[in-house]
C-alpha cells in the first residue's frame, strides 16, 4: 500500500491517507507522497468511541470530496468500507490479502459484512479469490491484482551452466551453501518445519547454514527448539533487517515451509533475485510457482519433503540455477510494481465510469 501511495499518477490522482495511528516506520515515505494523512484512532469495534470515529471518517470523505476509498487489510476493511458507503464514496475497493489463518471466527463475520459496502473486492491471489467465493461474495464484485515488487532492487544472479562447473578445480574447497527464508514468525509460517529439515541437510552438508529473517511472537520458542536440537551454528536468527535484498542476493536457495499463504512478498523477491525456491503446495504458492520451471512445490509440513528438496538441488547446480534463471524472468514479467499500480488506476477509473454512467441512467429513468 505504502508502494502504491507512492507511485499512483499524481496528474490523475491526488491520494489522501486515512490511519488509524500516525506513527510508524513507514510514516515518512508516505507523507513524501501523500496529499494530506488524517488519523482516526480506535480501540476496538465494540467501543461507542469507535462509531464516532466512523462518522469523522464519513464526514472527512465528503470533506475531501472522496471518489476512491481503498482499504489495505482485516482492520481497514472493517472501518473504511461502512465509513465510504456512509458517506456516499462511489467506488469502495475491500482487499483480500491472507487467508485468515490467524483471525478469529468473529473478526471474519465482520470483515464479511463490510465487503458487502464494497463496490469491488481486491484478491492478491486466485487462492484469495477463492476464500472471497465461498464467504459468497459475488464473483463479479471480485478482482484479482496480484502483489508488487521492485525488481530493480534485487540484483541479477550469475547462475552457473554445466561447462562453468566443469572447470572448477578439483581442489577448490565446498562453497558455504545458505538457505534464507523471509517471514513473520507466527504459527502458520511453519518455521518448526524448515528446523526439522535443516537436521536432516545438516547431517549431509555440514557447511550449509539457514538464516531465518523475521521477527514475531514465535522466536523465543523457536530458538529454543533450535539449541534443544544442538542447531546453534546451522540455523541463524537475523531478526527484522531493511537489508533483504541484500541478504537474497548472498543466498543460494530461499525455502517458504508456510501452512498457509495468500501470495508472500518473500518468495516473490528470492525470485526477483534469481534464487531457486522451494515452498509449500498452498494458497498462492500454487499460482506463483510452476513446479520444476520456477521452483519446487511439497506437502505443507513435511520436513522430509523439504530436506529433499534441499538435498536434490545442492546435488544439481545446474537445476538450481535453472530454476532460478526462469523464476527471475517471470517476476519481472508479471509482478513488477508498474504493472501492479497500472492495474489499480485502471480498476479506480473503470469504476468511476460505470458509477457515472450508472447514474446518469438512473437520472433518466427518473426524468431528472
């Protein structure tokens, strides 16, 4: 969203900002850009403060004359849906960017009543669009604009071909093999799976090492399952880092072992940065990866499956870096940041033109 603020056309659209806090990491990349940010705190749905809240947010819609009101997550869509529909907003935009495994069944009521104040729903992903299908949001109020990256942050990777790999001198010592995945750690991220994995490769490739980037409620007790299997010097906690790029590029493959997913910015970039990547079979994953062309797919929470993945492509550089080469040439042809932008002013647009003409034939019927 931050991204988006960003690089929307400012000739065709002015963008106001509407948070429920002001403050955060973030803040300033969004006022560089933003025409005005306004804050409506809240602490809870359930609190009379909150329909308050509501209506400032009705009223400074129709203030800034609104004509697009966007909403980026659970939270927002709950607040600024109903807010827009309120105040007569003519194109709402809902979003639907995971597939709940964290929300509880009264969180996802209410999200499911707000999206009936949208005028369109956004999915990241057909796994997404499928959730929206069976909460029984009609499939013509649904949109699927996949997620953007920056391709040019992330370097290209030089990927070895069988001559190159020939040459190399009998003598020349193993390379330190690093796998990296990149991700909240929260339980369905399944981080307990990758460790169990990282066992088994160990056992194999003693010089291979897992850095695990992320931060989250789960690191305590995961690092404590890393010392209880004496994995201290194989798997690596990095915490948050504003480096990612950076540490993809000095990686050799990228492994997401989630439960669950909608469509993970993580694996987007390992690809954008060339790595090969081994992932679960769910969600979004299905439509991101083509198994054996961009990368590997295998069963959520097989640690079997994953140690060999692992082991299949550090025994076959050439394969690895096949997948990697074709995985960085689809990223950039289909999930850049410009073609992401370019899909919402087009769906913004698109919209207000049925809304207009909507009601210009309603003024007709009326003899207006």
């Amino acid at each position: 969203m931050t991204e988006l603020i960003r690089r929307l056309d400012p000739e065709r659209f002015a963008v106001h900002v509407a948070c429920f806090e002001k403050a955060g990491a973030w803040l300033p990349r969004v006022a560089e850009r933003a025409a005005s940010i306004a804050e409506f705190p809240i602490r809870g749905f359930a609190r009379p403060a909150t329909f308050r809240a509501l209506l400032d947010f009705a009223s400074w819609c129709r203030q800034q004359r609104i004509a697009v009101v966007q909403t980026c997550d659970l939270y927002a869509n709950i607040f600024g849906l109903p807010g827009a529909a309120l105040a007569g907003v003519p194109v709402r935009i809902g979003s639907r960017r995971e597939l709940n495994p964290d929300k509880t069944a009264g969180q996802i009521r209410l999200q499911r009543q707000a999206y009936r104040c949208a005028t369109t729903v956004v999915a990241n992903s057909s796994a997404a669009r499928t959730m929206l299908q069976q909460e029984g949001l009609a499939n013509a109020r649904i949109a699927v604009i996949p997620n953007g990256i920056d391709t040019n942050a992330f370097t290209r990777r030089a990927h070895p071909d069988v001559a190159q790999i020939a040459s190399l001198p009998a003598v020349a010592a193993k390379p330190h093999r690093r796998v990296i995945t990149v991700a909240n750690l929260r339980p369905e991220k399944s981080h307990e799976t990758l460790i169990a994995a990282a066992a088994q490769v160990a056992a194999d490739f003693p010089d291979v090492q897992f850095q695990i980037v992320g931060d989250g409620p789960r690191r305590s007790e995961l690092e404590g399952l890393v010392r209880a299997r004496g994995l201290e010097r194989t798997v690596v906690f990095l915490g948050h880092r504003e480096d990612v790029s950076d540490l993809l590029g000095a990686a050799d493959v990228f492994v997401l072992p989630s439960k669950s997913e909608a469509f993970p910015n993580g694996a987007i970039e390992a690809m954008a940065a060339g790595l090969p990547v081994i992932a679960s079979a769910v969600g979004g994953l299905l439509d991101l990866i083509e198994p054996d062309l961009t990368g590997l797919l295998v069963p959520a929470g097989d640690a079997d499956a994953f140690a060999a993945a692992l082991r299949r492509l550090f025994s076959d550089p050439v394969l690895a870096g096949r997948l990697g080469e074709a995985a960085q040439t689809q990223v950039r042809q289909r999930y850049s940041f410009e073609r992401m932008v370019a899909s919402f002013e087009e769906l913004y647009t698109t919209g207000l033109a049925a809304r207009q003409t909507a009601g210009a034939h309603r003024a007709q019927a009326a003899g207006i």
